[in-house]
C-alpha cells in the first residue's frame, strides 16, 4: 500500500472515530426528532467515497501531474453529483428526517472534505 493512501487512511479512520464519538453524545443529549437515524450510513458512505477517490488521486499523480489536475477536477464533479443524488434519494423516501440528515450531512461533508483537501494538497506538490 502506497505510504500516502496509508497515511491518509490512518487519519480517515481517525476521524471517522471521532465523528462518532461527537454523533453518539450528541445522539444521548439531544432529542431525537433532532438527530438522522442514518448517519453511521453517513459515516460509512464518507470513509469509503474519501479512501476511493484518494487512492485514485495518488495513482493519477504518479503518471503525470496534467492528469491529475484533469482527474481530480472530473472526480471533484463526479463526487459532488454523487452527494447530491445520495441526499435527494434518501429526502424523497424520508421527508420526516430531513433537517437532522442534511445537518449531519454538511457536519460530515466538511470533515471529510477538508482532512480530504489538505492530503490531496500535500501529494499534488
């Protein structure tokens, strides 16, 4: 396994731990018409989406640096029509949990997109 995917894994996992954490305590203080019932899916859509699309990151920096900003403008794209396809899905069948799971959502989606934007930043130079 490249030391980078390793690396970026690692502090993935790291946080995704901690995200629980957060999630569960809010999940005992909170009422629970305030917390989405879906979010250790949430959390498990987020890991898998950030190792994939990373290690594709780091393979497409090994072959030249023109196509890596090419892929990761694409993957960008392709990774943001994906979110917006998983929220409207899962708001059409659950239009009760909508406020709770588009709050976890953005809480999720801006861990994972700024531990994602300072590893891809470091492996670009």
């Amino acid at each position: 396994m490249n030391p980078d995917l390793k690396r970026f894994s690692i502090r993935l996992l790291i946080a995704a731990a901690l995200a629980a954490l957060v999630t569960l305590i809010a999940k005992t203080l909170l009422p629970a018409e305030w917390t989405s019932p879906a979010w250790p899916f949430l959390l498990i859509f987020f890991l898998a989406v950030n190792i994939i699309l990373y290690a594709l990151y780091v393979r497409a920096k090994e072959k030249k640096l023109s196509n890596f900003t090419n892929f990761f403008m694409l993957a960008t794209f392709f990774k943001l029509l994906l979110y917006l396809v998983v929220i409207v899905l899962y708001l059409l069948f659950n239009r009760e949990d909508v406020v709770p799971f588009v709050l976890t959502f953005l809480v999720y989606y801006i861990l994972f997109t700024t531990l994602e934007v300072r590893a891809v930043s470091k492996v670009s130079k």
